[in-house]
C-alpha cells in the first residue's frame, strides 16, 4: 500500500476510538505519526528530480559536468584550443556562442536557473551541446550523458527545442532561397574569380538510408553497397548553402 495511503487509514481508524485512548494508546499513535512521517519523507526524496515515472534518480552532478564544459571549451585560457574546438563542433567558438546567445533568448527552458531549493540547474551550454553532438555525430541521446551529465530525456528535449528555436530565430534570413540581390552579388563574385556566370560550387554526396524498405533496397543501392539517397547541395565561396536537394539516385 502506498505510505499516504496507508497514513490515511490508519487516521480514519484512530479518529473513533481517539478519545477513550489511553496514554499507552496515545504514545503509540505518536510513534506510529513519526515512522510514517519518515517513510513519507523517504519516498518523496527517492523520486524527486526523476523526471520519467518509475526510473531511478541518478545525482549527476550538473554543476560539475557544466563547470567541466566550460573550463574544457569556454574558459580563459580553456583546457583544448581553437583548432580542436572547431574540429569537435564543427564551427568556430565564436559562432557556438551566437548560436547558444540567440537561442537562450528566444526559449526561456535553455536559461540556467535555480529550483525550489537554491540549487542551479542546467546550463545553456550543456543543453545546445547536446544538441550539437546529435546533429554533428548522430550519437544517440544517452550516449551523451557521461560527458555532458545530461538524462536520456532531457537530451531529446534540448534537441528538439533547439530545432525549433534555429528555425524561428534565423529561418527568415539563412532558410531561404536566394533573391534577385543574392544572386547578383553570387554572379559578381564569382566573376572577379575568373568564373562568370557561376551562382556556386555543387557537390553531391550518398546518404545512408538505413530504415529503406526491402522492396526498395535494390533501386537505392548502388556503388556505395547500402540504399542511400543522394544529397545535392550548392554553396558559395563563404560556405552558405543556396540549395539543397534530396533524391534518387540516377
């Protein structure tokens, strides 16, 4: 029986016979009170903080794994330089951190704050590095937890935040088709390179299809031995992508 439950009965019973109780009866029942107040106290402090019904509550020692993130990457000095922090996120640190600013604005949930009890929760840079290290190594979420100290849950929750918070803060300017300026300043450009008349370079690449259905294996699969699906793009010299393309191979 659960702890409140039985706590409620066994009130229900005493109420009637409380009066004609002895001071046997009465020191008992004030014992009884302080076990199940115990046992309530116990069973609260077990499942607070788990944020999935029945899963244990691990202590992962956020403020730990955030103070270890920003000392590795953030810090003056930081423990790895530019050139691994670019190789590990795929972007400049300078660009991470406009990323991370203008995302935390627009969604309050990545905000470092306190809960009920004083202590600071999770930061802006652990949550969008998880983010990143979904989309940059397709690692799955609890993959994640031992460097990030980030639960299974809330990974998947800062992922699919933070998709929505880059397509509402920077959609209307970088999730675009290219107007009658761009391409005249692409055209300009390139002309000045000795390429007139060139909008951008395109480069296309196989993307696995893992989940392909067997009926269509075959018709998607080619040198690469695996169904893929081929992905077209075309960037200008500064790397902004202008057109991207999902199809069947030809």
């Amino acid at each position: 029986m659960d702890p409140r439950e039985a706590w409620n009965e066994y009130l229900r019973e005493l109420c009637f016979s409380f009066n004609d109780s002895s001071d046997e009866e009465d020191e008992m029942f004030i014992e009884t009170m302080r076990a199940w107040q115990v046992e309530l106290e116990e069973s609260e402090r077990q499942s607070w903080g788990v944020s999935v019904r029945g899963r244990k509550r691990i202590n992962r020692y956020r403020l730990e794994g955030h103070m270890r993130l920003y000392n590795d990457y953030f810090a003056d000095p930081p423990v790895y330089p530019d050139c691994i922090f670019r190789r590990r996120f795929r972007m400049k640190r300078s660009l991470f951190l406009k990323i991370v600013g203008a995302v935390e604005e627009k969604d309050p949930w990545f905000q470092q704050r306190r809960n009920a009890a004083g202590e600071l929760g999770l930061s802006a840079l652990q949550k969008v590095t998880a983010a990143f290290r979904m989309l940059a190594y397709d690692a799955p979420a609890d993959s994640l937890d031992e460097c990030l100290h980030l639960g299974e849950s809330t990974i998947i929750e800062s992922m699919r935040r933070f998709v929505r918070a880059v397509v509402e803060v920077f959609g209307d300017e970088y999730l675009r088709s290219p107007n009658e300026g761009d391409t005249a300043h692409l055209l300009s450009i390139n002309a000045c390179r000795g390429f007139p008349g060139m909008l951008g370079s395109i480069d296309c690449m196989h993307w696995r299809w893992k989940n392909c259905s067997t009926v269509w294996a075959s018709s998607f699969t080619g040198h690469v031995n695996a169904p893929t699906i081929i992905l077209e793009a075309v960037a200008s010299q500064d790397l902004w992508i202008w057109h991207a393309w999902f199809a069947k191979r030809h």
